[in-house]
C-alpha cells in the first residue's frame, strides 16, 4: 500500500511556512501507523492549506456557518480499504495561528494535529457524540504522542460541538 498525498498551498501566509510538504508526508504516515486503518492500493489524499477567506466560503457552503474555522474535511463516500481516493482536507492559516496563539502552542504542532484531525475524519472517526469524540480525541492524542507534539487538548475545551468539522462528501 502506498499513500500520495497532494499539498496544495492556496494563501500567501502559508508560502511563509517551510517543510509543509513533510510535515503533512509524516502526519499522515503516522495516523495510518497509529490507527491501523486499512486503505486502498495507492490511495490519494488532498491537504489544502488556504486562509480564513476560503474556509469561510467552504463552511458556508458545506456547514451553512458563516464564519472561517480551522479545518475541514470532505471525505469520499465508502469504506477506506476499497476507494482510491481518500477526501480532501483544508486548513486555514489565520484561525490555527490565531489557535496556536492563544493556546501557547508551537505553530506547526497545531498544524499537524490539524492534518491529523482532518485525516481521522477522512477515515471514519467523528465527534458527533460524546462516546465517539472520546474515542477520536484518545486517538489524536496517542497519534500527537507518537510524532512527539504533546498532548494537542491540554489546555483547551476538547471537541463538544456536534459536527465540528465534517462536512459532508461532496454530492456525485
């Protein structure tokens, strides 16, 4: 099984941010390691890195909010072991430097668990209920443990809202 996963750098803030290449190449290598999730031969992912601007038309478009969030995921329907192409993930540069700010965190290591939240969304792992955040926030943790980044909820209210931050797959 191999993974390619495209980056797509769409904000000028972003062009600022050396290794994104490699810092999302060792996120995702780590969640497949970590969650022993079973994907497609040669699988595809898209990591967009943007601004608030374009999350924002994307969350309103897909979450009907009106407002920039930090990322997003548009996973493609069926099982992560049968679909070629995984989902897209999108990240918005303001709202995770302004995150990464207020919560006294390094910057790329609330990229990273932004990658890896995003990722987890792509294959199946939600927050839509108390039971299934606790599942997926355990699992970010030991995934954040593993690339060395901390715990990525210390000091912040984790995940309650319903929904987040999966928007649904895109209509075929």
């Amino acid at each position: 099984m191999s993974l390619h996963t495209d980056v797509i750098v769409n904000a000028p803030a972003w062009e600022e941010t050396p290794g994104l290449e490699e810092l999302t190449a060792r996120v995702v290598a780590q969640c497949v390691e970590t969650s022993g999730v079973a994907l497609s031969p040669d699988c595809e992912l898209c990591v967009t890195f943007c601004d608030d601007a374009e999350i924002r038309v994307l969350n309103a478009q897909w979450r009907d909010k009106d407002k920039p969030t930090n990322v997003l995921s548009f996973p493609t329907p069926g099982d992560p072991s049968k679909k070629p192409l995984l989902g897209d993930i999108v990240i918005a540069h303001e709202t995770v430097a302004r995150e990464a700010e207020e919560q006294g965190k390094r910057f790329l290591d609330h990229v990273a668990h932004m990658i890896l939240h995003g990722f987890l969304h792509l294959v199946g792992y939600d927050h839509e209920t108390r039971e299934e955040a606790e599942e997926m926030e355990a699992l970010e943790r030991r995934i954040a443990l593993a690339l060395g980044i901390g715990d990525p909820y210390e000091g912040t209210q984790a995940v309650e809202e319903a929904g987040a931050d999966a928007a649904p797959a895109p209509a075929k």
